[in-house]
C-alpha cells in the first residue's frame, strides 16, 4: 500500500483502505465537495457518533471559505490523532476514528460513539453514608471521575494498548511523588508481556496479573469505588482500568486491605473498630466453625458442658451417617442456594433463595438427614461469609473451609483406626 508520507492520491489510498474493511456494510467513504475542490472523509457507520460527526466535520466543511482554512480548522481540532502508520489506520477506523484527506494532507479524528459511559450505582460494594456513584464501562469517563476526586498534580495517567484483539486502551494510575518506582516498574512489565487472544474486564486481566495460575488468594483487589481508588493512590498503589470494564485494580495488595470497608472511613472510631472486630469474627466464623463442629463431634465431645455434650448428641439421634458427611451435604446446598441467588433474576432470586433454604431446612431435619444444631452452624457460616467486604477474599475464605474440613474428617479416621488397631492389639495380647 502507498505509504503516506509520499502524499498519495487520497481517492485511491481511501478505495485500499475501504476494500481492506470490506464487504462489512457500514464502511463508508463520501466525498465532501467544495466548488472544484474535495475533501473525502472513511469511517464505520457503527462505531462513530453521527451527531458529532455532522457538527465537527462536515457542517465545517461547507462553512469554511477555502479547503487551507478547513485543512486548518481539521489539524486544530481537540480530538484529533496523530497516525503512527498506515497499518494502524483500519485498527483506529475500528476504535470509531474518521479519516479526512484534504489536499493531500490525511487527518485522524476521534468521534467514536460511547454508549457506556453512564456512572453506574455502587453494587459490590454498598455503603450507608459514602458516595454512592461507581465507575463506568467507559475507560474516559472513569479517568474523568478520578481527576475530580484527586485534584493533585502529580497524579500520572498512563495509556497502554492491549495486544489482543480487542486492543482495548490500558490505564496505569499513580501518585508521582508516593508510589514506589520498582512496584510500578514490575505492573509495566507484567502488562506489557500480557499474552492473551482475549481480554474483555478488569477481572480476566486479574487473573493473567497474579502471577500465579492456581493461586488462592487474590494478590490485587478488584473495586467498583472511586473513593476507595483515591485513598489507595495516597497510599501509594497502582490503579489499573481497562477500558470496557466498570471495575478497577488496585496493586499491590496485602490481606488487611480485604478486610476495610470504605464505611470505615464515615465512622466514629469506635464504631469503626466495632464493626472491624465482627469483621474478623465473622471471618474466623465462616473459616473454621464446620471443622470444629466435625472434630468435637465426632471425637472431642469432652470439651461441651454435659448439658450442652448432650444436647448436640440428643439432635443427632437418627441421623444415619458421620458428622463430616451431614457438613458437607449441608454446606454444598448453602453454596448452591448462594449461586442460585447471583444467577436468578433480581425479582424471584430473593423470594426462590428465601423459600428455598427454609423448605431445604425444615425438611432435613424431619427426615433426620441432619440435626437441629445443624442448621443453625451452617446459618451462621453463610451469615458470617458475607461480612468479608471484597467478594474475592469472601470466596478463597468459604473454599478454605473446605480444606480444613478435609484435614479434620481424614485426622479423625486416623485416629479412629489407630484407636482400633491400638485396642485390637492390647486385646490380642
């Protein structure tokens, strides 16, 4: 293809270019015609903004008095792009830039159609007294609404272009003066070696971002707050956006940074430590309250008061199988009622989950498929799992519970076979 520096003849260098995006319907080249002279705009119908274009383009077209005062007014113009090489135009074409030849000279502007930009409400993250606008899917419109709540100069922006398909724009957000240059030297690295044919969230680049394949725990944090984002940069972290996404990154990230509400911030200090306090119960609830229920059941029940050592054996008087067995039955059906409430419709996921765990509870325990005392541990274990406020530590948290009920049945069989090999053994002799 004729390169652009050798000025071409635009009608010819814009028939190449259309036949590259062709037969897709909504390429377009039109001719703008002034007197003897013409200018020729190439764009996608779908992905530029009509009204913007009429406005900024066109209609200036037929009001300037010469094509150098158009050429002009074109090169003046806020949006305009600067064409890095003739192989990058269909990719911008795409993104919603329109290409103007005049007199030789091609020009690049941005009027893409942005139909994401509406600041959505707070949903991961609700709060009482914080602000309550979330970000938006349109990468602009967040960095908009990180400039309005962090007014320093030494806030930095920046832009890095995606090698996937989608080529979507990456943002790099950070302090100057409180960052710490080798964690924003190793964030540059890991996304500039990102190696993916498909990125579309925040939370799929997560996962090529922790480093690890089959980690756990979450070594970035995932947020919906533009607050939380302001008190991280003063902080000191790194904010990563994509554009497309409504979420954010947040690196690097230790395990406390899980536990804090942005509500903490709105609160008196007492308060504040109050509701931590049950933060952490709620985590040490969720994390070990079915283990310690199998290990004092099945083989510590010396540790109970004798009221309270009889009461849990009185319960489970006819359940058919071993303590460890009647947790995870019940724990799996608590997981499947929480899927169930995410992926129902709004308007019967609350009444369907509701109604669903009430029959599911009262009919186990009349067909002594499980006790009393049963139902009220795993209660408190799905009550206490949503205390954790960053849904990605709440589910690490609810599957490590499942390795600890694990270490606990397979200890207690351990001992249970030791203790009848120990007996078979005094007894044989």
């Amino acid at each position: 293809m004729t390169n652009l520096k050798e000025k071409p003849n635009p009608p010819k260098l814009m028939s190449e270019l259309k036949e590259q995006l062709s037969p897709s319907f909504d390429v377009l080249l039109i001719p703008l015609q002034l007197e003897e002279e013409a200018a020729f705009l190439l764009y996608l119908k779908t992905a530029v903004d009509g009204d913007k274009l009429q406005n900024m383009i066109i209609k200036p077209f037929f009001e300037m008095k010469s094509m150098q005062h158009y050429a002009s007014y074109v090169q003046s113009s806020p949006d305009i792009l600067e064409i890095k090489s003739e192989e990058k135009i269909p990719l911008e074409l795409t993104k919603g830039s329109v290409l103007i030849a005049v007199q030789h000279q091609f020009f690049l502007i941005d009027v893409k159609k942005v139909n994401t930009s509406t600041v959505q409400q707070t949903l991961m993250e609700p709060t009482v007294y914080g602000p309550q606008q979330a970000l938006s899917e349109d990468i602009l419109t967040n960095l908009n609404i990180i400039r309005h709540r962090y007014k320093e100069p030494t806030l930095k922006i920046e832009i890095l272009e995606l090698k996937d398909k989608t080529h979507n724009d990456i943002a790099i957000i950070y302090d100057d003066q409180t960052v710490k240059p080798a964690i924003l030297k190793t964030i540059r690295k890991r996304l500039e070696g990102l190696d993916s044919p498909l990125i579309q969230s925040a939370g799929e680049l997560q996962l090529y971002l922790n480093g690890k394949k089959f980690t756990l725990f979450p070594t970035l944090m995932l947020t919906e707050r533009p607050d939380r984002i302001c008190y991280n940069l003063d902080a000191g972290k790194v904010i990563i956006m994509i554009d497309g996404s409504p979420h954010a990154l947040i690196a690097p990230v230790v395990f406390f940074d899980f536990m804090v509400s942005m509500e903490d911030n709105y609160h008196l200090f007492w308060i504040t430590s109050f509701t931590l306090v049950l933060r952490y119960f709620g985590l040490i609830t969720c994390l070990i309250l079915p283990a310690l229920y199998v290990a004092i059941t099945s083989y510590n029940p010396d540790i109970f008061r004798t009221e309270l050592a009889l009461t849990v054996a009185g319960s489970r008087i006819g359940v058919p199988y071993p303590s460890f067995i009647e947790v995870l039955f019940m724990l799996i059906f608590m997981e499947l009622l929480t899927e169930a409430s995410i992926r129902l419709p709004k308007a019967i996921s609350a009444t369907a989950t509701t109604v669903g765990g009430l029959i599911l509870g009262s009919a186990a325990t009349e067909a002594a498929l499980t006790s009393n005392i049963m139902i009220i541990i795993v209660s408190a274990v799905a009550i206490s799992s949503f205390v954790i406020p960053i849904n990605e530590m709440s589910f690490s948290i609810r599957f490590c519970r499942y390795i600890l009920l694990a270490f606990t049945t397979f200890f207690w069989y351990s001992r249970f076979h030791i203790g009848l090999f120990r007996d078979s053994y005094v007894f044989n002799k």
